[in-house]
C-alpha cells in the first residue's frame, strides 16, 4: 500500500472534485474537501461517507468559497487541526458559465470566472504553501482546462482564467522545485 497521504481538493461536489476523491479514497488517503452552499454540505458528507468504505480512507467537508482568501485559511486549518498535515492541495474548484461573445459577456461574469477559476487558485495555493513548505515536501494540482490551450469562441472568460492557471502553474513550479513542492495544472477538455 502507499504512504496515506492528506489531499485537500476544492469543489469536491463537481463532477471532476468527485472522480478526485473516489480515487483518492481508493489509495487510503485523508480527504479534505470543500463545498460553496449549504445545499452542498449533505452532498458532500454522504459521498464521504461513501467513500470511508476504503482501508485507510479518512474525510471531512468543510464550506469555502475559493474567492475568499479567509475561507480557504479556514479549509488548510481544518485540515491540520484534523490529520496534523497537508501533502497535496488539488485547486480543483471553478465554474464555466454560458457562452456568449466577448463583445456582449457581462463584466460581473468576467468577475465571477477570474474570481473563482484563477483567484481562488492562487489563494488556494497561498493559504496551504506554509505547511507544505515547512514539510518540506508536497504537492499543489490546479485544474486547468483545455480551453486554456486552445481557442475556444463563445467563452473567453474560461479561455483567459484557465490560461492564467497553466501560466501560474508553471511559474510556481520552477519556484517552488527547489523545495521539494510539485506543481501541474491537468487541463481536462469536455466530453
């Protein structure tokens, strides 16, 4: 079996945050995840409860908003208060919202998608980067998206928040590298 392992991934209720931990769960990791709205919160307890049927596998839910630098201290705190620890952090939470050209696209929706697709990434890495650095080992995943690649017409709110990811992505990795601390953004494309 492998080292047990605490990973906190963010929008853990998302179809992608889901497949996460199933397969974290399924290696006998602790799982820490997040949920926005209470309306999430039994969503997320009973799919951990599902999942604690694994040898090993541990987890709690805790409410974040990943915008809310607050709210993610609060997510890393719950996690070492719990299992003393943090060995990876998925920044896994977004959203991609209706597709519009960029001449009509709402500013509060430009907003909202670089709030939560590229902020909340960089806030996420931030709040769990002392106890990974003080471990002197870790991991940080951001999830991208294909988007980020590639021209995507219709949505470029996501294009641009998602290409950020993979810049920023590939910024804190070389930083971060000397210390022991991976960084990959996993840009998945729609089905």
């Amino acid at each position: 079996m492998a080292e047990k392992k605490t990973v906190v991934i963010t929008g853990g209720t998302g179809g992608i945050g889901k497949a996460m931990i199933k397969k974290m769960a399924e290696r006998g990791h602790n799982i820490v995840t997040s949920y926005l709205e209470e309306g999430e919160k039994q969503q997320a307890e009973a799919m951990l409860e599902e999942v604690k049927g694994h040898p090993g596998c541990d987890g709690i839910a805790v409410q974040a908003d990943v915008p809310s630098y607050e709210d993610l201290e609060r997510l890393v705190g719950k996690a070492m208060e719990k299992y003393g620890s943090i060995d990876v952090m998925v920044n896994n939470a977004g959203i991609f919202m209706e597709a519009v050209e960029f001449h009509e696209v709402e500013i509060s929706q430009l907003e909202k998608t670089l709030d939560i697709n590229l902020l909340g990434v960089l806030l996420g890495t931030r709040a769990v980067l002392p106890h990974i650095m003080e471990k002197e080992k870790g991991c940080i995943a951001n999830t991208a998206s294909i988007a980020g690649l590639q021209s995507t017409p219709g949505f470029p709110d996501s294009s641009a928040s998602k290409a950020g990811v993979i810049g920023y992505t590939r910024s804190i990795s070389g930083e971060y590298a000397a210390k022991n601390i991976r960084a990959t953004a996993i840009p998945p494309g729609s089905q």
